[in-house]
C-alpha cells in the first residue's frame, strides 16, 4: 500500500496575487511576556513619540462581582489598565500594546504581505526594545475575508465545503457557522478554519454575508532569531488554505 507524500511547507512557492481580494482585516499576533513593565503614563508617552501621528487610547479591562446579603445585592465594579490601543492616521493600521506582548491589525482594503509585515515588525521590535521579553511564546496570523452573497448566489459558488443542511427534515438553513482545528504533521503548526454566513441586518442587495477565518498559530515558543522564518511557514499555511478552500479565487478576485 503507497502512503501519502508527506506533507512539506515551501515558502519559496509563489500564490496569486488577488488586488480585490476579500480580506477585511489582517492579524499578526506575538505574545511574549515582558520583563521590563513601565508604568501606564510613561509608556503612552513614548509611544506617542516613537509613532507619531497615531492616536492613542487605553483600553479599560471591567470586571463586576456581585454580593448577596439581607439588605439586598450590591454590584462592584473593578476597571484595570490593560495596554494602549495604537490607531494610524488613515484608520488602517490598528495595534494593540497588550502586558504581553503585540496584536497589530491590517483593515481593508489590504494592500500585501510586505506591507504589513514591516508595519507589524515596527511594533514589535519597539516592544522588544522596551520591554524586554526573553522568548517569544506564541505567534499567530489571522486573515478574515467577507464575500456578499445577492440573491442567486450560493456558499458553494465561493467555497469548496459548506455545513450540510438537513436535508433529512426538508429544511434549508440560512446562516451557519462551522469550524475545523487541523494539526499540521511534521511541523509545529495548527490552522483553525471557520466559515460562517449571517443573513443581512436590512433589506439591501447582498441576502447574506459569507465569512472565511483562517487562523495559523505555531504551537511552540520561537526564539527571536527565527521569527522571519516562522512567519514565512505561517504565511505559506495560510495561503495553501485559502486558495484550496476558495474555488476560483484567482478569477473571482482579480
């Protein structure tokens, strides 16, 4: 019996390039806890002087807790500082400056890989020199896309393997959401796969929205001379997925 060739990542294969591709938000996530905290004022400020012309929030973690007693329950409420949201002066780069480490987001429209690495390594490498962290304990990349379904379109035109309705009751379902976890053999990487369609808020000419999530996280610490390389593997995984999940892309999305 001929087993299956194993399965092999090559960064070096070229992927189409889609200039209308449906990407409306594109993640690089780090986590790498610091050694070196500064205090909430004094990180703002330097950011505001490394990233000039960004704006600049806190973001605000609530928590509430509820006590019971004979007079009635009273509600605490506890707010905690939880990093800096980093806002570009266009609106398309978004990071969030976490305890932890980094999230740095690309919105539509998405222009290339190049692109947003070197945006998402600008952030990091300011975080590395702040902060201080030892090791990089997680990476993770995340692509969403949104494709508008009108009136005669269907999931199955624009992707390769939607959730069966049930065909056993004669109904027909008008929204879903499914998600795959796939390990990938040989190599320190898992790929989380969600499709999803949501019907339409208001009467409009899209029927629905249909949503493919691809997340590629490597499931093992990284030290930092081998950054580049994972994020290379991870964007080959992620590029191997969508053009394998997305029937025509080059032709739909061109």
């Amino acid at each position: 019996m001929t087993r299956p060739p194993r399965y092999a990542i090559d960064v070096k294969k070229q992927f189409p390039t889609l200039p209308n591709a449906p990407i409306v938000e594109a993640v690089i996530q780090i986590n790498a806890t610091a050694t070196n905290q500064l205090e909430p004022p004094e990180l703002k400020t330097t950011l505001q002087n490394r990233f000039e012309g960004y704006e600049i929030k806190d973001i605000v973690h609530m928590e509430a807790g509820f006590t019971g007693s004979l007079s009635g329950m009273e509600v605490h409420q506890k707010s905690m500082w939880d990093g800096h949201m980093l806002n570009s002066p266009d609106g398309k780069y978004v990071c969030q400056w976490k305890r932890n480490g980094v999230i740095v987001s690309r919105l539509a429209p998405y222009e290339n890989w190049d692109n947003f690495q070197a945006a998402f390594i600008r952030f990091w490498d300011c975080y590395r020199e702040l902060h201080a962290p030892e090791l990089i304990e997680s990476i993770s990349v995340r692509f969403i896309s949104q494709i508008g379904l009108k009136a005669n379109d269907r999931p199955a035109d624009f992707v390769e393997k939607v959730p069966p309705p049930l065909k056993g009751l004669g109904l027909r379902s008008d929204s879903f959401y499914h998600q795959d976890i796939i390990p990938v053999k040989g190599y320190p990487y898992e790929i989380r796969l969600v499709r999803a369609m949501q019907r339409a808020a208001e009467p409009s000419s899209v029927k629905a929205t249909l949503i493919v999530d691809i997340d590629v996280a490597k499931t093992e610490a990284t030290v930092f001379e081998d950054l580049d390389k994972s994020l290379n593997e991870i964007r080959f995984l992620k590029n191997s997925v969508f053009f394998a999940f997305m029937k025509d892309a080059e032709s739909k999305f061109s």
